[in-house]
C-alpha cells in the first residue's frame, strides 16, 4: 500500500502531462483546422478559448507537484565543488541543513500560495469562469508536499548504514 501511495504523484504527473498535450493539440485542431472550415462553411467558429485556461492550470499543476517529485528524488542540481573533501559528519550536517533550506522554501511557497488562494478564490477566469484560487492552491500543495519529501530525506541522512550519496545528494 505504501508503494501505491509513494507512486500516485508519479502517475498524477504523467496524466498531467498527457492531459496538457491533449489540450493543447486540441487547440491547435480547433484552430487550425476547423476555424478555416468553419470560415469557408460561413458558420459560427467552435470556441477554442477554454484550452488556453485547461493548459495553464493543468501546467501549474504539473510543475508544483513535479518541483516535489524532485525535491523526493534529489533529482535537483546541486554542486559540490568542496563538500566531498569534508568528513562524513561534516557532509551529513551540510546535507541535512541543504534539505530544512529546501523545506524551509518550500514551506514559505506553501503559506504565500495559502494566503494568495484566499485572496483570488472569489476571482474567476475569463473563460471557462473557475476560480483564480485554483492556480495557488496547486503551489499550496506542492509547497507542502516539498516540505514533506525534504524532511524525509533529512531524516534518512541520519539512519544507520545510510551514506550522504544515498541518502541526501548526488
């Protein structure tokens, strides 16, 4: 049950992705195909201005909970140009200290993105008229999702048999 539970973010954002190429090609259908037909047929054009709103919050989506993917991965760039020369419990308390900064960010992106969903909730978009409030939450939970995996792999720095490679960085 707890690799279905560490999975679904993975597969959350691969539907994303697939979900953002299918709207936009949508899109380009809609406007490069059936606008000149409808033109040349002399009726109204189909509205295509939705995908626009479907894309953009379908990206926010993606990129909040894949910046967690990889904040859970240490899939991040990182560059050690003097911490390999350190001790191991040197390079344990830079890890852990680079992994509370990332949860500390994180955090600090969660409440901004809380406080600015509170604010926009009311506001609705152009088209499809749903509430601004949805583009913040998703850096909301993304934030706290950060938080999350980077605390966990400073606890992981600290468990026995566990290396600084493995556990916290590249």
């Amino acid at each position: 049950m707890s690799r279905f539970i560490a999975m679904t973010p993975k597969f959350i954002v691969g539907f994303l992705v697939l979900f953002a190429i299918g709207v936009m090609l949508c899109g380009v259908f809609l406007r490069y195909v059936m606008l000149p037909i409808t033109d040349w047929i002399d009726i109204d054009p189909i509205n295509f201005f939705w995908v626009e709103e479907v894309g953009e919050l379908a990206l926010t989506w993606l990129v909040m909970i894949g910046a967690a993917l990889g904040v859970a991965e240490n899939s991040h760039f990182a560059l050690n140009v003097f911490t390999h020369k350190l001790s191991e419990r040197a390079q344990r308390i830079m890890a852990t200290f680079n992994q509370l900064l990332i949860a500390g960010f994180g955090g600090l992106v969660a409440w901004i993105c809380y406080k600015l969903t509170m604010l926009n909730i009311t506001l609705l978009s152009p088209a499809l008229e749903l509430s601004l409030g949805l583009f913040y939450v998703s850096a909301t939970v993304g934030g706290i999702l950060m938080v999350f995996h980077a605390c966990n792999n400073a606890r992981r720095l600290h468990l026995p048999g566990q290396s600084v490679q493995q556990a916290g960085g590249h």
